[in-house]
C-alpha cells in the first residue's frame, strides 16, 4: 500500500522540479537565426536604414575583412532578403525627444 501511494508522490515532485527547467529560455539563440529552411542568412552587424547595395558590397564582393563573398553581387537591394539578426547592434546612440 506505501508502495502505492509514493508513486504518485514521486510523479508529482519530477513534474514540480521539471516545470522550472521547461519554462526558462533558452540561452543559445544560434539555432533561431534562421527561422526557415533555405531563409537567407541574417546580417551580424549594424546597417543603416537608408544603406544601397554598393555599401553591402565594399566588402562582401571581395570578402574583405573576413565577410562573406555575395554570391549575387549585382542585386543591390540587399536588405530585400537579408534581415539584422539585432536590432541594436551597434547602432548609433540618438537622443529621445522629450515633449513638454
């Protein structure tokens, strides 16, 4: 008869103990950067908003700096596909407006 009554205990404590662990996020968000199979890879670094292919490809056409080759180098719109991974990176500090 204990045998009986300390397995609902024990399932009740593995659930307890278990819950925290599944509710937590997940701190390596590497597996997350691309969200579909064959999307185009995300850009690491800060790129203005009003940035043309050309910038892009300063580096990107010969692998400059370690960048990736583009293996398209004559489509200049760039930011069509590829997408910041964050949004903050880098990006220059500006002032909030206050109202009064």
């Amino acid at each position: 008869m204990k045998a009986l009554l300390r397995i609902p205990a024990l399932v009740a404590c593995v659930v307890a103990l278990a819950l925290p662990a599944l509710a937590q996020e997940q701190e390596n968000y590497e597996a997350d950067a691309r969200s579909a199979e064959d999307a185009p890879p995300m850009i690491p670094h800060f790129v203005a908003d009003n940035a043309n292919g050309t910038a892009c490809l300063a580096c990107h056409e010969t692998g400059l700096k370690g960048a990736p080759v583009t293996p398209h180098p004559t489509r200049l719109n760039c930011t069509q596909c590829h997408v910041r991974s964050e949004m903050n990176a880098k990006t220059p500090e500006t002032k909030a407006k206050t109202r009064q």
